[in-house]
C-alpha cells in the first residue's frame, strides 16, 4: 500500500484552510485529487490577483504544482 506523504497532506490542508477558511475535517476528507484540483484553482486566482509580484528564485512553493 502506498501512502500519501505526510508533509504534503499538511501543506495542502494549511493552503485551502488558509485562503478558503474550511474545517480541517472537511479538508482531511476529501479525496487527494479533488483537494488537487482546489489547490489548483485557488492558486490560478491567487496568481491573477498577485500579477506583477515576483517571487524570489530560491522559493519552492505549494502554488508551483507539478
């Protein structure tokens, strides 16, 4: 069996807890792809609204999803 990361689990839920405010449960119980697919968009309207600010190089960030 293959578990999923711990570190990455508590980077994805602190992202959508922090610019959505929902409940670390409902957070925990969402699906990995579905949390994927919020971050994903909570990112594109972060960056929208960011336009223009450049991040330092050396930053590796939960909004930089490969």
């Amino acid at each position: 069996m293959i578990c999923y990361p711990h570190d990455r689990l508590h980077e994805e839920i602190a992202f959508l807890g922090y610019y959505l405010h929902w409940s670390y449960e409902s957070l925990l119980s969402m699906e990995h792809h579905e949390r994927q697919k919020w971050i994903e968009k909570t990112s594109a309207i972060n960056q929208k609204v960011n336009e223009g600010s450049t991040p330092a190089p050396a930053e590796k960030s939960i909004l930089s999803i490969t």
